[in-house]
C-alpha cells in the first residue's frame, strides 16, 4: 500500500527518470531548482502525462503506460495544493471549500465543509474573500479544500514557500497536526533544506531528474550517499540539526 511511482519523462532536453516508493508517510522531494521536483508532483497528479512508466496509488494503477493506463486527475484520489495556493478570488472561503468537495451531494459537502472549517480553524471565515484573510489562513483553506473529499493522498507543491519564517515554521507544526488526523502519503516539494529537515519522514533527493539518495533526514544530512547529494545538503547549519533533534 502507498504511493510508488516509476516514470520517465523528457522535455526540452530534460530528462525525469525517477523511481521511489512510500507508504502512510511524509516524504519530501528535495533538491535543487530544475531538478524535476514539481515535475514529478504533476505527473503523480495526472496535470502532465509520463513518458512511460507506472504510478500506483494503493496498489492501483492511476497510469501505467504499458497498460494503456492514464486515468484524469479528477479520476485519482489525490489532494493538490498549488504553490500559490490557486484559491479563487471571487470565492468565499466557504465556496472555495465546497469546490474541492465536487461531485457529493449538497448534503454531504456541507457537513463535510463545516466540519474541515472547525479542523483547520477556520469556523467563522466562511464568508469571507481569500483577500480578506491572512497568510496562514490561506493556507488552510487551500488544505482543507484539498482533504475534504478524503483523497488517498496528498501532494503539496511549496505551499509555505511565500511566508515569512514565523507563519512557516506554525504551518510546519500545523501540517504534523494534519498528519495525525489523516494518515495518508503525503509528498512534499521544496527547496528549503530546513523545512525538509523538520518535516519528512523520507528525504527524496533529486538531482538532474533522477533520484540522488533517499532515507530518513538523519540518514542523508549525516551520510550523503555521492558527492553530489554531499554537495546539495552542505549548506545545512544549526538550524537543521536543532530541526532533527526536535524531532528525535
């Protein structure tokens, strides 16, 4: 069970040639600008099409090129959030919400909308515009909006990446308090060596679109596996070993 994924893409000269595997955890998906981190996270969600290769999502194909498999992204049970969030202005929060939950009855999303209102916090807010409420209120419109329909999965492109440093490390915390609540693979996409640090449960490093070295953060910030993977996480500073030691 979990997400593996094994696909291969070229673009522009680039080549994406990645294969790793996950079960109930947060993995991050690391490395440098270009690498083919958020390249990676699209084809999981069906928004690009592979190559070649397969995604299994709980031992289900959602594509698999051999099999002629290439389900649409509303067809698999995934939840996205988009680096800039993709809320939608002329919608309240609540109708930002009920967007996320299509395809249930009226019913249905609404007692599931109230319910991810009081979860995430945001009771009281319905009403408002996204331009209305802060940074960190976004963001968990953007998440709820992306758990009310109970995907399977959940992908997260740099969504904390436009907050200051206090709102990111509160948003850090309140994403392991997500986790709690919804024990599901969760796939990460950063460039900020301290938030993978403090967040994954698997480090997966990318480097020129292939996987570098994967482990826990332990494992790859102490015992890089190449040069390369050497070269990447040497710029990590107190910052990062107080990160692993909370978490340890």
């Amino acid at each position: 069970m979990g997400l593996s994924v094994n696909i291969r893409k070229a673009v522009n000269g680039f080549k994406l040639d990645a294969q790793w595997a996950i079960g109930d955890e947060l993995a991050v998906l690391f490395g440098y600008s270009g690498a083919g981190k958020s390249m990676t996270l699209q084809m999981i969600a069906g928004l690009l099409k592979p190559d070649e290769g397969a995604i299994h999502l709980n031992g289900r194909p959602v594509f698999n090129s051999a099999a002629a498999i290439d389900l649409p992204p509303q067809a698999r049970s995934f939840g996205y959030v988009f680096q800039d969030l993709a809320l939608f202005p002329p919608m309240t929060v609540r109708e930002n919400i009920h967007y996320g939950a299509r395809g249930l009855s009226k019913h249905e999303r609404e007692l599931r909308s109230r319910d991810m209102m009081e979860r995430f916090m945001i009771a009281g807010l319905e009403k408002k515009y996204p331009r209305e409420i802060s940074g960190g209120q976004k963001q968990r419109v953007a998440l709820a909006r992306a758990l009310i329909r109970r995907p399977d999965a959940l992908l997260l492109d740099e969504p904390f990446s436009a907050l200051d440093a206090p709102l990111r490390s509160e948003m850090r915390n309140f994403l392991k308090e997500i986790r709690r609540e919804f024990p599901i693979p969760v796939v990460l996409v950063t460039h900020d060596l301290a938030e993978a640090a403090a967040l994954a449960d698997r480090l997966i490093i990318l480097a020129d679109g292939r996987v570098a070295q994967t482990g826990t953060a332990s494992e790859v910030l102490n015992s890089p596996s190449s040069p390369e993977v050497e070269l990447l996480v040497n710029t990590r500073d107190k910052l990062l070993h107080a990160s692993i030691a909370r978490r340890n």
